[in-house]
C-alpha cells in the first residue's frame, strides 16, 4: 500500500508558481499497524506475566518456605510466606513495568539506549544525594532475609509499638492500639523487639494479702490457669498453661506472685485478660484478700487538749487530715493510759 500525505506546507506568493513541498508527513498505514501490534503484543504479554506471578508466586514462595521453617508453628510460616510473596511481587511488578517501557518507547521513535544511558547518570546523581533511600533498602533487605518481623506480627520499632500491616524494603507500616499508622524509613531502625514471633508469653504479676496463705493461693492460681488452657474456646491458644513461677516481691501492702505461661503468637494479651477475670471470681469464691493501699499514721505528742495527734507519715493535704481526725477520735475513745500504737487507714 502506497504512503498516503496528509499535510503539505510550501511557501506561497501571488503570481509566483507553488514549487515542489519542502515538507512532507506521511503516515505509512502498514507501518502503524506493525507497530500496533508490536505495542499490544507487548503489553498483553506483560498482562500474562503479571497474572501468572499473582497465582504462582504464594505457593511457589510457600514450598521454599516450608522446607526452610519445617517444625515452626504455621503462623509463622503464613506470615513469612504471605510477607515475602508481598515484597518479590512488588519487585518484579517493577521490573516487568520497565521493561515494557524500554520495549515500546522505540514504536514510538524515542531511542531506548540513549535513554537508558541517561537514566544510569541520573540514578548516579541521585545515588549521591540520596545515601538515606541507600541506607533504608539495605536496612530492609536485612529485615527481610533475616525474618526479624513480617506482616501481622506485632513490633517495637523505632520507639512505636504496633501490629505490622505493610513491608516493602524502604518502610515498615504500623498501626497502633489507637489506630494511629505510623509509616517508619528502615534506615532509622536499629533494634527490633517483636511481641509475636514462634510464641507469646503469659507474664503479669498478681498481689494477695500478707494474711493469705500461699500454699493455698498458688493451688487455686494453678487451677484456673489449667481450666482455662482445657477450655474449648482458648485451649488452641494456649501452649504452656499459666501458672505461678515464684513470689515475686512483698509490697508495701501485698505479696506479688509472679505468673507465667505460653500461648500462641499475639494471643497473650486475650488471655490475660481472661486468666485475670477467672481469677477474681476464684478469690473471691476462696476467701483470698485482693488487698488495697493502706496509709500508716504515726502518733505525734498530745495536742492542746491533752488528746494525742495523728500525722500522715506523707506530705499535708486534705485526704490527710481527713486521715488525722479519723485518728484522733479512734485514739479518743481507746482506754487506758498506754501510749497507742501505728493505726492504718484506708485512702
């Protein structure tokens, strides 16, 4: 098929002949079609690579993993295999997505070496000036060849403690109790703490009164811990029951025991709340004494009435002297000429 022209643009003057065109544009029909052709081959050829990585990658990525994390809970395994199918997905999708550029620029007359060569001199200057970007995707392939926290596990980074929703090698993404995302740069990032990786431990302190008596505290603390891991609704949550470990301090008002125990990972926080609920209805159906702050009042001398005076051991302040009067009329109605002794009030 002959080249058809569309557009002729030649100087003219009245009077004077039209000269032959200096400037022709002609549009060769087969060649558009070629290059048509070329460009949705191209691009269909690019949609076909992209929706095979979404369907094979997970599972390709999950056998590897499998075989690395064989004996690991499978939590764990799901969120290594679910993070780093995320991650290489991204990746490739960015090489295939410049790769169909540099294979279609040139349909349209744009040269592809030239360009490439000058996109390799701009990402030298930008390599220079940006040592920040370096650092936060070398910080963030060692995160992720290392398994230091994946998405879903529940970290401490950089000061934030939060769940994991997004991880890519230049952020981390956290949200927060309060629902607050925070978007964190991996080059800031010098330690990690995660609360939920293989396991999570049950760990809470529980204070009785110096009058219980602990062999019989730690029987009824044991027992619920055992209910609750028999339970149907934890008992898959729940790997090591909680039980008490040690007496853990004497407080100023109470003796802490200290209580442990293993569950799966981010489960601690729910059975804790559960083992805390359990053991109030325990206590109180045991006659075990959950005690309160109490306020020691030291016995000054006998004030203007020949009455002794009670001062708060702390600073003055209304609560207090509510304190003291309490304790002068208890002294007022003691009998005898004894000196008494400390009295105890409740705040």
């Amino acid at each position: 098929m002959n080249a058809a022209p569309i557009l002729v643009l030649a100087p003219y003057e009245e009077g004077i002949p039209i000269p032959e065109p200096f400037f022709l544009i002609t549009l060769n029909e087969d060649a558009i079609l070629e290059s048509a052709g070329r460009v949705g081959l191209v691009l269909l050829i690019a949609l076909i690579v992209v929706a095979a990585l979404q369907r094979v990658l997970n599972p390709i990525v999950g056998i590897a993993i499998r075989e690395q994390m064989e004996g690991e809970p499978e939590i764990e395994i799901k969120k290594r295999v679910d993070t780093l199918s995320h991650v290489i997905y991204r990746t490739l999708l960015v090489v295939v997505l410049a790769i169909v550029i540099v294979t279609v620029l040139p349909e349209f007359g744009i040269n592809a070496a030239a360009l490439i060569a000058g996109l390799g001199l701009f990402g030298l200057a930008v390599g220079f000036g940006a040592q920040n970007l370096v650092k936060d995707v070398i910080n963030g392939t060692f995160i992720l060849v290392e398994n230091q926290y994946g998405v879903g596990d529940v970290v401490t980074v950089a000061g934030i403690t939060g769940v994991v929703e997004d991880l890519n090698l230049r952020r981390t993404v956290l949200r927060d109790l309060d629902g607050t995302v925070h978007s964190i740069s991996h080059g800031i990032i010098d330690t990690t703490s995660n609360w939920t990786k293989s396991y999570s431990r049950v760990n809470l302190n529980v204070g009785v009164a110096y009058e219980s008596n602990l062999d019989h505290v730690i029987q009824v603390i044991n027992r619920v811990g055992k209910e609750l891991a028999e339970d149907s609704e934890f008992k898959d949550k729940i790997i090591d029951p909680p039980h008490v470990l040690r007496v853990d301090a004497f407080k100023e008002s109470a003796i802490e025991l200290k209580i442990i125990g293993e569950t799966a990972p981010i489960e601690q926080w729910g059975i804790m709340g559960e083992l805390r609920l359990r053991l109030k209805k325990a206590f109180d159906a045991e006659g075990i004494a959950i005690p309160f702050p109490q306020r020691t009042m030291h016995m000054a001398g006998p004030g203007p009435s020949g009455m002794a005076v009670a001062r708060p051991s702390g600073s003055g302040s209304d609560g207090a002297s509510q304190d003291a009067g309490r304790a002068s009329q208890d002294v007022e109605e003691q009998s005898g000429g004894g000196r008494p002794g400390d009295i105890k009030l409740d705040d």
